[in-house]
C-alpha cells in the first residue's frame, strides 16, 4: 500500500511558529511533501497567511485580520509567541507561492469562512494563482461547500479538498462533483475507521487532518490515506518509515 503524502500543517509547527516562512523552510528542510496554509483577506484586500480570524493567539497584536491593513497588520511580531519562537513577519501568501514555484512540493490551501468578505477570498486566490503561473502543485480546501463550489466554478483545473468537522451528511463516501478529495478529520477515522475505504470507492481519496501521535499515524497509514496532514513532518516521517519496517 502507498505511504500517505505528508503534509506540513502551518509549516512545521511543533518546531517553529505557524504560519512563518521559517516554519515552511524548516518543513522543506525536513522533507514535507506538501505544505499548508490557510488563507484570510486584510481589509484592503491583500491575502495573509493567519488561522484565526483574531490576531491574539498568534502576534503581539490585536484586533479581527479582515478589520485592519495590511500596512496595520505588518506591525506586528509573529513569532515570538512561540515556544521555539523569535521576531517574524506577517506572512502574505505571494511569499509562500514564491517558496513553493519550480519545486517539486504541493502548496494545499484553505480559505477559512464564514468571513466579511464572503467568496472574495477565493476570487483573490485564483488571481493570485494566475499571477503566479501556478496550478498543478495547488489544491484549495475549505470546510464550506459553497467556497470550494466558487473555487471550482472559476479555477476547473485545480484540485480541491472539502474539509470535513463530522463525517454527517457525506458518511457513504460520495462528495459533491466539485469536490475531489475528502478531508476528515482524524477524530471522524478513529470512530469511523471505514470511511476512508468508502470514499475511495465513491471516486475520493482522503486527505486527513491533524495527525501527529503514533496511534494517529499507524491508523492512517493502514487506513491508506493519501494526504495527512501534520504539526511535525519530520517526527512523521519517522513514525511511517518505523512502522513500514514493522
């Protein structure tokens, strides 16, 4: 069976503030075979790479990402928080493209909702995308149907992943026609552990998110996961290679 692809979740985030272009170096350096982000708009409209739709948890800063400039939001420290952390910057997501062109890595993604700016995000990544001659090492996630449908209707080529909280209405396998992979959650495989082989047989592989402990792995990598999405790549990498020795 296929080892699953790793995916660094935020860069390699156990090690190095999510979201940094150190967390996504250190990640290439550790042998990621994809990265991740997520995606948010600044008030003017410039895409950032920022989880939370607050700046609290992740910068010396506050206030809502979408409420402030990218001027205002380039102010702030974010890297410090961190525990292996020091001063780093806002990372804006024409960097990250950067990183990624002319490798072999893929970038996944996510635009995060529900947000002010409803599926302009998603409107401003295609263009971003376009600019950056880039679509085969892209794949745009979200956990709203609706955004990945908008996605879809504007960048056909690009693959897309429908983030999954609960398995719920999508439990048989089957996923709307613009959706290509499915992505659960590991908490949703642990109680569900068949899921993984329906949605293969429904046309979709799975892309799985956040594993990071033993047990976590082992399940997804004898479940036949495609992509799993991890804090610590390269702890990860050990992890599949020790169990395909066992």
């Amino acid at each position: 069976m296929q080892q699953p692809s790793i995916v660094a979740h935020r860069g390699a985030s156990t090690d190095r503030p999510e979201h940094t272009i150190g967390a996504y170096e250190l990640a290439l350096k550790e042998g990621a075979d994809g990265l991740e982000c997520d995606i948010r708009l600044s008030r003017d409209g410039e895409i950032v790479c920022v989880h939370d739709r607050t700046l609290a948890r992740t910068s010396n800063g506050r206030g809502t990402v979408s409420a402030l400039s990218l001027s205002e939001l380039q102010k702030y420290d974010y890297g410090s928080w961190h525990r292996h952390g020091q001063p780093a910057e806002l990372l804006v997501l024409d960097h990250l493209l950067d990183l990624v062109k002319g490798s072999n890595v893929q970038l996944f993604v996510e635009t995060k909702h529900p947000v002010r700016y409803r599926n302009e995000v998603e409107r401003k990544l295609v263009e971003a995308l376009k600019r950056h001659g880039l679509d085969s090492q892209i794949v745009m996630m979200s956990f709203s149907p609706t955004a990945v449908k908008a996605f879809r209707e504007q960048a056909p080529g690009i693959r897309t992943v429908l983030l999954l909280d609960r398995l719920g209405r999508y439990r048989s396998g089957a996923l709307p026609s613009f959706a290509d992979y499915s992505g659960p959650g590991v908490h949703a495989l642990r109680n569900d552990p068949g899921y993984v082989d329906r949605a293969r047989k429904a046309g979709h592989e799975t892309y799985v998110w956040t594993v990071d402990s033993p047990e976590d792995v082992a399940l997804c990598r004898d479940l036949g996961v495609r992509y799993l999405a991890t804090n610590a790549p390269a702890n990860t990498r050990r992890l599949l290679t020790a169990n395909l020795a066992t």
